[in-house]
C-alpha cells in the first residue's frame, strides 16, 4: 500500500473519518495516526481485513521500511472507528522507554475510551507497581469496554524498556476479549507472540500483502506523470516487487533508467546506519541473488556469516529468508541493486571474481540455474554454457521459456554451436516462441548431427508457427513409427501435432489414441507442456462434443502448481479463461486470460492465443472497458500481422466489427469470398480456421446489405465445415445464422422445432454466450414476442434477451421494414392462455367459459395455435410448445 496523490477514489479520506470518531481531548502526534494525503491507492484491497481481525487477537504488521505499515495500520485505524469500535494509537519513539514506554500504552486505552484525564488510570502506570500489576490494570480496563478495542502500537520494533515489554507479553499471554492489537515494525519486536500464534488467533501481514499489485502501480504512475504501457509499469513493478516507495521513486521518470541511483539515495539512510564490516558484508553479498552462510563467507571473508545474516534479517533491513530452505536468505531486489551500486564504487574489480565464486558455490550445491546466471555475470560463457544445457531441455518441457530465451540471448553463437544440447534446445526454442530464427536454428541442429530431432523440430514449425498443420500432420505417424533419434521431448510434442490435426478434422477416436500416452504419464508427474498441450486438446474434444462441464473438468483437474510464468500453465488457463466467460462469469474469465496472455502471446500457440485475446477483449466491453478493449484488439493486430496467422487475423476483424470499430484488415485478403467453398473442405487449414471465425462478419455483411442469398450461403458453408469438423459450437453458430431472418422478423416462416430442439440444446450445455454474442456481433433486433417473459431461462429463445442492444448498428434497423402482416408472428398472449387451457385438459367449451369467449373465437385461436406449432394435435401443440420453450400459465381454478 502506498500514498496516491492525485487519486480519483471517491471513497472517505482517512483524516475525516478520523475527525468524525476522535474522542474529546484526543490531539493528533503520539496518540493518533500521522496525515496522509487524500486517498490511498490499494485501500480497497484492505476493506475487508478488519473483518478477518474482528476473528482474531493480534495484528502482525512486518516489512521494509517504505511499504506503508504505518499507512496501512492507519487504514485498519480509521476503518475500526467508522464500524463504532474504540481505537487507540501509539507511535513509539526511539526514546520511549523506561516508565513513559507502559504510560504511552495506558494512554493510548483512555484516549480510546473517551475516558476523563482524572479518573486515577493513566497514573496507574506512573506507579512503581510490578509488570504483573499493570498488565493486570490494563486488561481489566479493556475488559469494561462494551466494544471491541483496537490498539495500534507502531514502531513497536524501537520499544526495549524491559518492563513495558513485559507488561504486553502478559497482556498477550491472557488478552481480554475486547481487544485487538495491531503491532507494526520493521525489525522482529521483543514481544513475545508466539503463544497468540500457536493458538492460531495472529495475522501476520508482510511485504507480498502490503505491496503494490501491478494495477496499482500504473495508476500510481500516470498519476505521477509518467505514462507507461501496463506492461512497462508491471516491468517497472517487478524490479521493486512492488514496494510502494521504489513505485513513488519512478513516478515522472520516463523508465526504469536511473531508478537503481534514485534508490541508492533514498536508502542512503538505511546503509549508511549500517556498521563498516556490515555493509561490506551485505555489498558483496548482493552479487548472488539467493544467500546462506557459506557462500556469504566465500564472498565477504567474515566468518560467522550466518549469525550476521540472521541479524540483519531481523532488523528489517531488506533481507528476508526464504520459505522452506532451511538457512538460505534473499535480498530485496531493489536494494540488492542499491548495494550492487555501492559495491561498484567502493571495489570497481571485485564483481567479476565475485560472480566466479558464487558460479561455483551454487553448482556445487546443484543449484544449476543460479550458478549458470553467476557464470554470465562473470563473463565465463564456455562454463555458461555447459550448466545452461544441463536443464536446458526440462526448462523446455515445464514450459519456462522467458528464462530460458534470456540465457540463449545472452550466450554467443560459438558456445552454442560447441554443445549439441544447447543447439537442440535452442531450435526448440525459437520453434516454440514463434521466433523468426527458428528456420536457422534447425537447420543449425542438422548440421551439427540432429537429422531426426531437426526433422521433429521442424514439424511442430510448420504446424503452429507457419500455421500449415495439413502439410505436416500426416507425416507425424511416419516419425512416431520410427523414433530412433528422438528425445522424449521430441515424441511427446508429435503427438500433440497429431492430436491438433485429429481435432481439427473430426477425427475423436485418433485424438484420445494421441494423447492418451501423454496423460498416463502425465498422471504422476508435474504439469509440462506436452502434458498441457494434451489437456487443452482433450477438453477441446469436449467442447467439439457439445460437453462444456466435462471439458472445464478436465482443465480443472489437469491444472497443476507451475512456475508463475510458464506457459504449461498459461495455456490451461486460456482455456479455463473462456470456460469461464461462456458461463458469464467476467471477472474470472479476465482475470485468467489476463495472466495468460503475455505469456501465449510469446509462444506458437495461435490455438491458445485466439480465446485469450477473444475472452480478454469480450470481458473488457461486458465491464465497461471498451478503451482496454481497442487496444487488446489492436495488440492482437501486431502479433496477427508479425506472424502472417489468418484466424488471429479473421478475430480482429470481428471483433471490430462487434465494437463498431473502423476496420484495419481486409477480410478479403484472410479469406476471398470465392475461396470460401473450397476452404471449408478441409477444417484443419488456416482458411478453414479462418472462415469459422470470419463467419459472423460475412454475416453482418449480408444483413446490413439486406442479401439474404448471402447470408442463406454463409450460414450453409459454415454448417458444412462444422459437419467436416463434426464440431457442435461451429454447428450451433451456423444454424443460429440460418434463422436470423426469422428471429428480426423479416421472414414470414416459422423456425422449425427441431431447429428450436437443437438450439435449446446447445443453450442447455452450455454455448450461452456463443449464442448471445453472434446475435451481437449481427445486430439483429429480435421481435417483441420473442422477448416475451414466457420462455424459460433454460431455453434458446429467452437468450435473445441478452443480446446487447447498445452494440447494435443503428444503420441496420433500417434497412429493412416489414409490411403490415409480414413481420413474423408467434404466440399472442391469449394464445398462450388458450394453450395452457390446453395443457390442463381443459375442453373448447371450458376454455370459452374460463376466459369468457364465444367459442367460436375459441376455435379461432386454436386454430392459430396448431399451424404456428405445426400441430396435427391438441397434444402435440403442448409437446411442441414445451419444445420452444414457454412457460405456460397455471391451470386456472374452474367457475
């Protein structure tokens, strides 16, 4: 959390409700929290802690210094006193200590309880009573609060008076049942809580909680004047792991250039507190990213290191340990930065023997990728490139591809070509990364002795990244006949090639037979990227099958812990992402897709990358965020044209379309009106992919050029790719196509039921927003009595009302007007009372009396009825209108 000038929240300021709440008497300073400007950024990620606190008895606020521990506490303050609870506050000072440390506390209580300065308490502390006394005082003041109390201590961390101490332990060993206590440091405080802890009733609250979410830090950003994309601002936020004050350091600078020297100053304090022999310690240490005692009496020369580094982990200075480690520390980037800085100035030579020693502390310790990034450091690119093609190839298979590239990126050309591994991972790499080196790199591969893995490599090139899966896909059963020369890598990704070209073309048996090896091995073993790739391919096929629950089931189940970016992970949650949109679950959806995109958009994955950029765009105009919207839509663009992909391409041009955005792609140049025929033969083709997108645009097209014919073609050529592809959402769209004219109403013919059967179907599995957003993107207005609240929410017919009309075309609606009588008719009200009289056996005669008709008008509408529902039959006309959907009203008592 951290201060945001400039802010537009509109929620309350922390100083009024402050004032508002402020017992009488109560003067700001000591007992009271300090100013702060208008509005905190973050403060709504906080609203709900004070709930979680009600539930326990102590706070444990712990961080940096910079990270808003007094801002936050201050929040929890302010937020206690408008939900009615008493707050007390004490900022404690360097030289609070002796008897004034415990009178500060007793204060704190009385100026929260609005007590009278002369009531006798607050001299209690004065008297030389034991700890024993006063902790007894305190609580038993505390307990008479009809209230909960939260007692804030700040800087806790600079109390060492022994009796004060000692009266809050014992405060804290039986606290009353009142109170809450928020205690908030940098370094660990003397207070003992550890038996609030093992009682399970302490929160703790860290630098990762009160840190700055990357949303955050851009806001923060642009209000400083800097304007930076969301991923210069996450970039910038990284390197500070959101600490609120390296944010602040950054704003009105154009990027990360300086900020190493700007924080170098800011902490100037902090290092310069510091002993001589400490910081020599830490500036050497800062070398290595990850610390134990060992390396750090390699690289300072002091010999009780790990007591050092215990120490200094313990006065909050930047360095904490690390989870599950044992004795291994981390230092905070930007002050590792800080102190790399210092370490420049003070030794300029001493780095590069450094990074040598580290390089050989981390591999022996088999600590690969660390000591591999040491040797970089060191300029030992041969050593570099003996320990990167050690995990070169299991980088490969988790998916961790950004780490991996910066290696490659880093290493020379020479010292690749000298290790085969580094050769084979590079041409995987730039093969998976859509890199426009992938061509070379695996032709290097074969000159250097890879002929088969070239050959596999090469497969998957021209599949996802050249977009030609028809050319290579039959070939993939000749490679996994005769796998000799291949790495288990190599085989595995085959068979997601061959899986994709199964899919594609309808072929389910072939999928499962592909990808099957893959999820038994899969089973046992963490989530790779072959693994993932064959989990998105099998809930794919279920998808195709018309099963959405079963393909968000096998996501579910096949999603798996992985690296934050790895893109094993970030295809499955591209998949989820659209699971969860198709349900109109927005925020979910948004979020998934939001973490999935920077990593896909990196990768080959086109497949993967349509729905991510798809659910993105769609979910950012359902939240109002049509700006975010366009410039999703004009990023996919770029990456669309960079890789010459005709479907990411066919999915910008609708989705302008579905904004009413200008178009910046020809749709005739993705796929030809001539060429339409021909490219649905195939469903696996980049034109076929292309066309089942482009569909819904050709659509438009039609309706907005009143060409039946056109549209009528459209929707029969997409119902055949979707045959070809035996996909059930490709067959959903086209018969939702077919019957649009019905639906506006410009077409006096009645859907068929069966047609209405399908789509009821298609609706009840779960294609909902399929449905919805074609209605969208083809601004079709529905007649009013299909809009009627008598259809069931389960039904086809009742989604027609959640098509957007603010995203319809104005032009459109008046392209075509219907005649008096031409406009599409369906069942009136009194119809629909006739037909529930029907449903409840009612006779012609019975009808009449109920509704008090003649019964020749009874006979009149039931025979409207019958031809609207196509009916030979009283009976039938009921099954049918149950078919469509209606809710028929409840049999009416009798007269």
């Amino acid at each position: 959390m951290t201060i945001q000038p400039g802010s537009r929240m509109q929620a309350k300021t922390q100083d009024r409700v402050m004032a508002e709440h402020r017992p009488p008497g109560a003067a700001r300073g000591k007992f009271a929290p300090p100013r702060f400007p208008a509005d905190l950024v973050g403060i709504t990620r906080w609203q709900a802690v004070l709930d979680t606190l009600s539930g326990h008895e102590l706070c444990l606020v712990r961080a940096p210094a910079g990270y808003g521990k007094t801002a936050f506490a201050s929040t929890l303050f302010a937020q206690a006193q408008a939900a009615g609870w008493f707050a007390g506050w004490v900022s404690f000072d360097p030289e609070d200590n002796e008897s004034a440390a415990i009178g500060h506390v007793f204060e704190a209580v009385r100026l929260a309880g609005g007590l009278a300065a002369d009531d006798g308490f607050a001299g209690i502390s004065a008297a030389p009573g034991s700890a024993a006394i006063l902790s007894a005082a305190l609580a038993a003041r505390i307990e008479g609060f009809d209230r909960p109390l939260l007692l804030v201590l700040d800087d806790v961390d600079r109390l060492t008076d022994a009796r004060a101490i000692d009266v809050l332990n014992r405060l804290l060993r039986h606290p009353p049942a009142p109170l809450r206590l928020v205690l908030a440091s940098r370094a660990i405080a003397a207070v003992d809580t550890d038996e609030v802890e093992r009682r399970g009733m302490a929160l703790r609250i860290g630098a990762a909680d009160l840190g700055l979410t990357d949303h955050e830090a851009r806001v923060f950003l642009q209000n400083g004047g800097t304007g930076l994309d969301a991923r210069a601002a996450a970039a910038i936020n990284g390197m500070v792991e959101g600490w609120p004050a390296g944010i602040r350091l950054a704003a009105g600078h154009s990027g990360p250039d300086g900020l190493a020297e700007r924080i170098d100053l800011h902490l100037a304090p902090v290092t310069d507190g510091l002993s001589d022999a400490e910081r020599r310690f830490l500036q050497r240490s800062a070398v290595a990213p990850q610390l134990d005692g060992g390396l750090c009496q390699l690289l300072s020369g002091e010999k009780d290191s790990a007591a050092m580094l215990q120490g200094l982990a313990a006065r909050g200075l930047f360095l904490a340990p690390l989870a599950g480690t044992g004795a291994w520390y981390r230092l905070h980037p930007a002050f590792r930065a800080a102190l790399r800085r210092r370490l420049e100035a003070a030794e300029p030579a001493a780095a590069v023997q450094l990074h040598r020693v580290a390089a050989r502390y981390f591999s022996g310790q088999s600590l690969t990728s660390l000591a591999a990034e040491q040797a970089m450091l060191a300029g030992d690119f041969k050593q570099a490139a003996l320990l990167v093609a050690g995990i070169a190839m299991p980088m490969l298979a988790q998916g961790e591809m950004a780490g991996l590239a910066a290696w490659i990126e880093r290493l020379p050309a020479e010292e690749i070509g000298a290790v085969p591994v580094l050769a084979q991972a590079q041409a995987w790499l730039f093969t998976l990364t859509a890199h426009r080196g992938a061509g070379a790199a695996i032709a290097a591969l074969d000159a250097v002795g890879g002929t088969q893995e070239a050959r596999a490599i090469d497969l998957v090139h021209r599949a996802y990244g050249d977009d030609r899966p028809v050319d290579v896909v039959e070939t993939c059963d000749q490679l996994l006949g005769s796998p000799d020369g291949l790495s288990d890598f190599a085989v595995a990704m085959i068979r997601t090639v061959l899986a994709h070209g199964a899919l594609k073309r309808g072929l389910f048996g072939l999928v499962h037979d592909a990808v099957r090896p893959l999820m038994l091995r899969g089973a046992s073993q963490p989530l790779d990227l072959p693994l993932a790739l064959a989990i998105c391919t099998r809930a794919a096929l279920s998808r195709a099958q018309g099963q959405l629950a079963d393909a968000e089931r096998v996501l579910r189940d096949g999603r798996r812990p992985c690296p934050d970016s790895s893109l094993a992970t970030a295809l499955i949650d591209a998949a989820l992402a659209r699971c969860c949109y198709e349900r109109d679950e927005m925020a979910t959806a948004a979020g998934l897709a939001a973490s999935a995109l920077p990593v896909i958009e990196q990768s080959a994955f086109q497949d993967a990358l349509i729905p991510a950029f798809l659910v993105a765009i769609r979910a950012a105009v359902s939240m109002g965020e049509a700006d975010k919207a366009a410039s999703l839509i004009d990023r996919a663009e770029l990456v669309a044209f960079e890789r010459e992909w005709a479907p990411l391409k066919a999915m910008c041009i609708v989705e302008r379309a579905r904004l009413r955005l200008p178009q910046t792609i020809d749709a005739e140049t993705v796929v030809a009106t001539g060429e339409e025929e021909a490219a649905v033969l195939d469903p696996l083709s980049a034109q076929a992919r292309a066309f089942a997108l482009l569909s819904e645009m050709r659509a438009y097209e039609a309706i907005a050029n009143g060409d039946r014919p056109r549209l009528t073609m459209v929707a029969e050529r997409l119902l055949r790719l979707a045959s070809n592809a035996d996909d059930a959402e490709l067959r959903a769209t086209a018969t939702l196509l077919n019957i649009l004219p019905q639906l506006s109403g410009r077409c006096d013919k009645m859907v068929e039921l069966e047609t209405v059967r399908f789509l009821n179907h298609a609706a009840s599995v779960g294609f909902r927003r399929t449905i919805v957003d074609v209605l969208d993107v083809t601004g079709v207005r529905a007649v009013q009595n299909f809009c009627s609240e008598a259809y069931s929410s389960g039904s086809f017919l009742a989604l027609l009302k959640q098509a957007e009309p603010s995203r319809r075309n104005p032009a459109l609606e008046g392209v075509y007007s219907a005649a008096p009588g031409e406009a599409f008719s369906f069942l009136t009200e009194r119809e629909i009372e006739i037909l529930s009289a029907l449903n409840a056996g009612e006779s012609n005669k019975e009808i009449a009396r109920t509704l008090q008709l003649a019964p020749e008008t009874v006979k009149w509408h039931l025979k409207n009825v019958m031809r609207k529902l196509r009916a030979n039959s009283r009976e039938e006309a009921v099954q049918n209108a149950s078919t469509l959907g209606l809710k028929l009203i409840e049999a009416m008592p009798r007269q």
